[in-house]
C-alpha cells in the first residue's frame, strides 16, 4: 500500500532522515520505535505532504506522493494525527470533528453523520462534550478528539504520531484498544510510538529508527525478543538476555 523508497530530509543544513525505505502493506498495524530525535515524527510529516524530501520517492499504491499537497494526500486517503494533538483550541469538540470531515467535499451529510457516530462510539467521552471548547479537554480527551478528527476523513491509511505521549496507563490502554478496533475494520495504520512495548505488542511489523536510519525491522513479535530492542527500548537487563534470534533483519 505505502512504500518508501530511499529517503533523504533535512531542515536546512541539517540531515534528518538518512536513505530510508519501509512499506507499509494493506491491512496491517505497521509501527515506528526509536528514541527522541530519530526522526520518526519526520518521517510522517514528510508522507503526509507537510515537509518536502530531499530525495528519494514515496507511493501509495503505486502512485507517488512527492510534491504533492497535504490537502491532495488526505483526498487520496492518507490521514494524520499529529504528534502532540493539535486541536482546534477555540473550537467545540464538534467543530474540530466537522473539520476534519472537509476535505471530503460532496459527501453526504448521512454518510458524514454515520461517520460521526462512530466516532462517538469509539470515544463515548467525546460525545459527552461535544459542545466543549477544545483546549479545555484534558489531554487524553484532546488526544482522542485527534485520532477522531483524522478518522472523519475517512482514510485508508492512518497516521498515528505519539497518541500515548503524556497519557496515564489506562488512557493509554484505551487508545491501544481504538487502534486494534480501527485496525480490524479495515483501516491500515503506520503507528509512530516511544512506549515500545505498547506499539511491538499491537502490531505486525514494526522499524528501529536511529538518528535517521533504519537500524533494525521485523516481525514485532521478534522485534520483541531482540536482545538490543528490549535493552533499549523495552527497559530489560541486557546483560541477563540471550543473544538475539529470529527473522529481524539489521540494516
């Protein structure tokens, strides 16, 4: 479904993301793991339109993206929660959902309102305060007007920056259980996300990224028994863990 192929960004003379290639396959939780400043956060912008690669190519279902807007990457199916959240502050939880429901142009009002419940079913919390401002939710509540907001596009393909970041344990849980229940009714989501073992533990596949490169991919379930993934990244006690086995491939 998405492919990236050889990737090159930077932000002025600085090099971010180092010949990055990974795919995305229909159906699948794919996730990113690394640490501050490996250039995940990057990585989705560039997909998404908002920053411009060096070189290299991205495609979506054959079809490439560079060069493209971001409001012609969402028509094409690609939707972003960003890192951070990103809400409309001054805006009613309705507004900020109805927003993201635009691009979508002529759809019609009831497929637009079946779209909306689900929404709400999915976050019941939201539908409690759809009349609130936005910036006076709480940061769970923003992050899940977040995830709503890309969900009112309809897309293909999700785009999940950080939705644990700042959440207590069972927020956390709840959004980890949203994006299995996307997930199994048929949306493919790329998942970028510091709590690894959160990430490794919903999704197919998952990439190590490493000040810009792509260090390590595989299966998550192997992903989880590498030996320098759960050192890193899953706080084990490298010393007391045998040496690393499975289909992971370092790059």
């Amino acid at each position: 479904m998405l492919q990236v192929r050889n990737l090159y960004t930077r932000y002025g003379p600085v090099s971010v993301l180092k010949n990055i290639s990974l795919h995305v396959d229909r159906g699948d939780i794919v996730c990113l793991i690394g640490a501050n400043g490996a250039g995940k956060t990057t990585l989705l912008l560039a997909i998404s339109g908002l920053i411009k690669p060096e070189k290299g190519e991205i495609l979506l279902e054959g079809r490439r993206l560079n060069g493209l807007s971001p409001e012609k990457i969402v028509a094409m199916g690609v939707s972003h929660s960003p890192e951070g959240r990103q809400v409309f502050a001054p805006l009613t939880v309705m507004e900020n959902l109805m927003l993201g429901a635009y691009p979508r142009g002529k759809s019609s009002q009831a497929e637009i309102r079946r779209d909306l419940d689900e929404v709400f079913a999915l976050f019941p919390r939201l539908h409690e305060r759809r009349d609130q401002l936005a910036g006076t939710l709480s940061g769970g509540e923003q992050q899940m007007l977040a995830m709503g907001r890309a969900m009112m596009a309809r897309p293909e393909l999700l785009l999940l920056d950080e939705p644990s970041l700042g959440l207590a344990p069972k927020l956390v849980d709840v959004i980890m259980e949203t994006i299995v229940t996307l997930n199994s009714r048929g949306m493919t989501i790329l998942l970028v996300e510091q709590n690894a073992n959160k990430a490794l533990g919903i999704a197919n596949r998952g990439y190590v990224l490493e000040t810009g490169r792509i260090i390590l991919q595989g299966p998550a379930a192997e992903l989880v028994r590498d030996s320098e993934v759960r050192r890193a990244y899953l706080g084990r006690d490298y010393d007391s863990l045998s040496e690393r086995t499975g289909p992971c491939q370092r790059i």
